[in-house]
C-alpha cells in the first residue's frame, strides 16, 4: 500500500525525520564495525523511521536490515497473555482457578497460584530463571529445567497478591498451561492462533539459540575493553521472552493490539488495566503490558531483554506514535533508544524531567543502609555524577522530592521513596524506603565497624534442596562456589554486619547480588537466608547435597 502525503504533512514529516536521524547518528556513531539495532518509528499510519544500524553479526559481517530478525525478549509476555484470554474465552481454560488443574506435579506452594497472578506478577512463587543462574552461572540448562526449578520449590517469595516482583517462572508455567489444554507446543499454538492470522510471516517463537533461525541477528555482550562475546540464551525459553521478530511485524503487532479485529478491544483493554495488590497499591503493570504517565504523555509498552541484545514495543496511543527498537547488543538499551526518539517528537509537548537530587547529597546520604525485617540492602552512591539508589546491586536514580525525601520512578514499575531519619545532631542514621505501599526502616551501617568484621561464621559447607545444590564459603578471601544441578557459580563476599554479608555474582555477564544472613541461635543447626532481587527467603542448610 501506497501512503501520500499531504504538502502540509511532507514539510512536518521531514522536520519529524530529520529529529530521529539526529537521535540515531548519535547511536550510530557509538560503535563502527559494531552490532546495532533495528528501529522503526510510524506516525498517523506512516513511516517516518525504518531502517538497521550496525552488523547483525560480527563473525558473518552482515549489517542489520529493516527485515533483520531478533529476539524481543520478555515483550513476548503480552503476546502468550493474549493466547491465554483467547483461550478463556473459548472456555477452555481459567485464569483464576489454581495453576495444579493443568500442572499437578508442582507442589502446594506452587500450585495454588492461578494464572492471572503468573501473568501479572503478583503469585509470589520462586523464578525458575533466577534460581537457575544463582547456581548454574550461564551454563545452558536442559529443557526440562525450568519446571524442576519450579517443582522444589516449598517456600515462596512471598504470599499471593502482597508484591510486584517481576517473575518469569509464573510466564514458564503459563506456557505449559496453555501446551497443555491445546495439546501442542507453544511455537505452534502461537503461529497457528496469533502470526499466521495477523500476517506475521516473520515472526516465530524460537524457543533456544542453538537452533538455527534463518535471517536472524546474533546477539553480543559488550566487555569492558570495548570488544563484544557471544550472547547465548541459557536455557529453553517459551512464553517468558522466545519470541523473534522483525520490524514490520512488531508494527503490525502493535497497530492490531491498539485497534483490534482479531479479538474484542474489551481484550486489550483486559491487558492493559492496572494490578491492585492486597494492600490496595496499584501498579500499573497488566497483563504483559504496561499503560502509564510519561512526562505528560499516555504511553503503552513493554520492554524485553535477552542476554546480548534488549526491545522496547511503544506506542503513544494520543500521539498516534509507535516505536520498535530492538538492539543485538548489550551495552545499548532498546528502551532508553525509544525514550529519546518519543521526546525528539514531541519535546515541545513534553512535561519537564523530573530533577535529579542534588549530587552533594551523597556527604549526608552516602552509604550501606540494611533493612533487618525484610533482609534488604540499599546503598546510596554517586555513579558517574548521578545519586543513586543501590536496590541488589542495581543503581536506580534518585530525584528531587520534598524535605527529606528523595524518589525513584522508573518506568513507573520500579517506583520508591527515600526518606531520611536524622538524630538530634541532624545526621543521617536511618532511612524508610517505601515500596508498593509498604515502608521498610533501613539503619544505616557505619564504616568504620565493618572495617573490623570477619566472614568466619559463614565459612563451611552449605546446602540447598530448592536449589539442588551444594554451596562451599570461604572466609579468606571472602567467596562463595555453589555447585549446581547443571552448572557452577562463584561470588566475593564481604561482610555488612556482623551476621550479614553482601554478595555479588563473579562473571559479569550474570549481574546478580544480595545478601547473606545467618540465622540461629546458639546451640542450635545454623541455616543461611539467601535474598536476591527475584529470589526471597531461600534457605542454605548446613550439610552437602552429595555426601
């Protein structure tokens, strides 16, 4: 189909042009010779933006094309929670009967969760993928892992409905379910039920990199010497994030998912309503999808990351803007690409930033804070110029707020407040972090008495039946091995207080970090707490696995 335009819409449309070439030479600019991205931008039905930038792949010397295919990652989410209502709708399955109905292997702590709360996060079960590369590093599991993982679980992260942690294991069981009721596998109960009646003739779920798909893109991790490795994905993936696509399906994807004809836009509007949790906190993550507030502006998207590349599908349904960016490399993130080529379009409209704290805040917040209650650990500290959160490891920037309180909104899912508790001397002792409607009193871990702590009491042989695996801790040098059911893992430890220790995954391509804290009293067996950012409350068992 041919699209004209008007004299009036031609001089806009080569303003609007000439604002994302300015966005993508800049990106383009970052890396000659180096893998890229795929990205298109449409307005009012027409393309303004549609092209590849960078190699598809280094050993081959392809460069990316606007017909390249990659992988979207966890934007497949949406895609398998469509699948799962067309389904309901059919009266073939439920999202709101317990997941045992169709998955009667998993135990209790598992199989009372429903559907529904797998698809919005909320079921509070253990994430297959975490657990995998907390104990395997990136050792490429069997197929049939990520259902073990989730069969040993007896604990949980936390109970149904209370938090937000975003957990691609509920989507692994999703995926089974839906296998399941249709009796075949998910690549082609996607292609048969959503590609192949769209018109998506590109687009396929591809389930793991070693198989070979035609006019696909490697994926690369950027290495701190400016060189790129390999992206391997390790492990089967399914409705979790194994969909790969090119730019003109992604576009008509989202066109569809917008004004449907497939399905009712009651469906859509289903995905995109908001999750309330027990204590009457609303995210706005849906089902797959999240609709929000950006600086003014009603965005619809969602993001995906794989390991070596990342998407970002947007749209600004008000705007008539939609935007697919998809990188096949690391160090460049799709969403932060869409972000600005969304404000080259339309930063005369655009509300103002929200203002970054003040840098020079870091001499009276500066430091490690530990919550006690909930076994998390914060740290505040300045990356590259910016104040930063420390949430596990993963540097959140902090804005301006009120008084004493600082905030973090990312995306509007990852949304804190930093309050600052002061003694009678005016120094910063403690802080309440508020998440999801619920405040943990953080208390502020003084330098100096770290300084004389020791790793001692974690030091011996450690076990873990959820994780299968057995868990070996050093003191001198602070280290942790786990010896997994399929791989090995390796950490630095160092001491926080004086029964909690800090650590952090070895290999940079897996960025993992948490906490330790033992647990017991005296006299009785000791056991290790293990939290991560998506794995809560993991017990360590002293003892080995395997004699």
């Amino acid at each position: 189909m041919i699209i004209y335009f008007t004299l009036k819409e031609y001089a806009m449309a080569n303003t609007e042009i000439e604002k994302l070439a300015a966005v993508m030479n800049e990106f383009a600019g970052a890396g000659a010779g180096a893998p890229g991205a795929i990205v298109s931008v449409r307005r009012g039905g027409k393309s303004l933006l549609r092209g590849g930038f960078g190699l598809a792949s280094l050993e081959s010397g392809l460069v990316n094309t606007p017909s390249t295919k990659m992988r979207i990652g966890s934007t497949t989410k949406h895609l398998a929670c469509t699948l799962a209502l067309l389904l309901r709708d059919q009266g073939k399955l439920s999202i709101d009967e317990p997941v045992s109905r169709w998955l009667p292997e998993l135990p209790p702590s598992q199989g009372r969760r429903t559907l529904r709360q797998f698809m919005n996060h909320t079921g509070g079960t253990r994430d297959y993928l975490d657990l995998s590369l907390l104990s395997n590093g990136m050792v490429l599991a069997p197929g049939e892992a990520a259902f073990d993982y989730q069969c040993r679980q007896h604990d949980d992260n936390f109970a149904a409905g209370a938090q937000f942690i975003y957990n691609n294991g509920g989507y692994r069981m999703l995926s089974m379910v839906i296998e399941r009721v249709l009796g075949m596998p998910l690549a082609q109960a996607m292609a048969e039920h959503l590609f192949e009646p769209l018109g998506m003739h590109d687009t396929s779920l591809w389930s793991s990199d070693l198989d070979p798909l035609p006019g696909s893109a490697a994926t690369h991790i950027a290495r701190p010497d400016g060189s790129f490795g390999k992206g391997i994905f390790p492990s089967v993936i399914l409705g979790e994030g194994g969909v790969a696509s090119t730019l003109d399906d992604m576009q008509r994807w989202l066109a569809h998912l917008l004004a449907p004809t497939l399905w009712p836009a009651a469906l859509s509007m289903e995905m995109l309503a908001p999750t309330e949790l027990n204590n009457g906190h609303v995210t706005p993550y849906g089902f797959g999808l999240i609709r929000e507030q950006w600086r003014g502006v009603t965005l619809v998207h969602h993001a995906g990351g794989v390991v070596g590349g990342s998407c970002q599908m947007l749209a600004a349904p008000e705007h008539d803007i939609q935007i697919v960016v998809i990188t096949n490399r690391s160090d460049k993130a799709a969403p932060a690409l869409a972000e600005q080529l969304l404000a080259a379009l339309l930063d005369e409209t655009l509300e103002a930033a929200a203002a970054p704290a003040d840098a020079a805040l870091i001499d009276s917040y500066g430091g490690d804070y530990y919550c006690r209650a909930s076994g998390r650990h914060f740290a505040i500290v300045l990356q590259e110029g910016v104040l930063c959160l420390k949430d596990f490891g993963m540097p959140l920037p902090l804005q301006q707020g009120s008084g004493d309180t600082l905030r973090i909104n990312l995306l509007s899912v990852i949304v804190l407040e930093v309050t600052a508790l002061r003694d009678a001397e005016g120094k910063v002792h403690a802080i309440d972090v508020t998440q999801q409607g619920q405040r943990m009193r953080c208390e502020r871990v003084v330098a100096e008495d770290r300084a004389a702590l020791t790793l001692a009491p974690f030091a011996g042989n450690w076990v873990s039946t959820e994780l299968g695996a057995d868990i070996v801790i050093k003191s001198e040098p602070g280290s942790m091995r786990i010896a997994g059911l399929y791989g090995r893992n390796s950490y630095k430890l160092e001491p926080l207080l004086a029964d909690v220790c800090l650590l952090s995954c070895d290999d940079p391509a897996v960025p993992l970090a948490g906490t330790l804290r033992l647990d017991g009293a005296a006299g009785e067996r000791r056991r290790l707490v293990l939290d991560t950012a998506r794995t809560r409350g993991l017990n360590l068992a002293e003892g080995r696995v395997h004699g």
